[in-house]
C-alpha cells in the first residue's frame, strides 16, 4: 500500500482573501507584531495559523511542533532563526498549547519574545524583537 500526502499551502494573501470572504477584516490587526517567519512545515497533525476563535480571539494551532522554512530575508528573525530550525516554544509556553499558539499569533510590535527551537538536535533559546507586519505566515500541513 502506497501512503498518500495531502499538502494544503496557504499563501498569507490567499488566507487574506479567503478570510475577508468570512468577513474577518482585522488580519493586520492593529499592533500585533511579525517575528519574519514566512512558513511552517507540519509533518502530520493538525496545524493552523491565525484561527480566530469563536470569542474572537486569534490563535495558532499546532498538534505538533512545526518545522520553519521560510524566514523573511528582511524580517527580525534573520541571523537568529534558520529554515528547518523546529519551534519549541515561546516565551516559555510549548507551541503545542494554547496559551503557546495564542502568544505566537499575538506578538507585540516592539515586545521581544524567547523562542526555543530545536536545529541539529540541540535545543537553542533565542530572542526576536517583533516589527510591524501582519504575522500571516504560510502553512504547509503532510499527512
């Protein structure tokens, strides 16, 4: 039996536009600050950015750490972050958790986070100061 891989990419103009289909209209919302993370890669489990919550609350969803592949060549993660580099944490808070996916989707301009991440086996501990932006990454979910 041959496995099969579902591959969903979400551009963040695309997820804009099908967002503003549902009428969310606050994406760049006011003072939320980009860590220059173009995409996360999950290998299985279920994984979203930028899920806005019933409460209106928005949050990222990772059943499992992800994977980063695209860093913004102009962005405050440059020299800090790497592609494959696996997120770990923010601010203490495992990405796998709520309080961790809603951190992440809600950086402040200006307010440095601690990002654990896991590159070459070894667990590193870095700090990005967020700039403005929309922090829309693009996801890419294998299953």
């Amino acid at each position: 039996m041959r496995g099969r891989a579902l591959v969903v990419i979400l551009s963040s103009a695309a997820f804009c536009a099908l967002s503003t289909r549902a009428q969310y209209k606050d994406e760049c919302r006011e003072g939320t600050g980009d860590l220059g993370i173009g995409e996360y890669v999950c290998n299985g489990g279920d994984c979203s950015v930028s899920t806005r919550l019933k409460d209106g609350r928005v949050v990222h969803q990772f059943s499992i750490e992800p994977h980063i592949t695209a860093i913004d060549p102009n962005g405050p993660s440059v020299g800090k972050l790497q592609e494959r580099d696996v997120l770990v944490a923010i601010d203490g808070r495992l990405v796998t958790t709520f309080e961790g996916g809603y951190r992440l989707a809600n950086a402040k301009i200006g307010v440095a986070v601690k990002l654990r991440i896991r590159r070459d086996k070894k667990e590193l501990e870095v700090t990005v100061l967020p700039g403005k932006g929309c922090n829309l990454p693009r996801i890419t979910v294998v299953h």
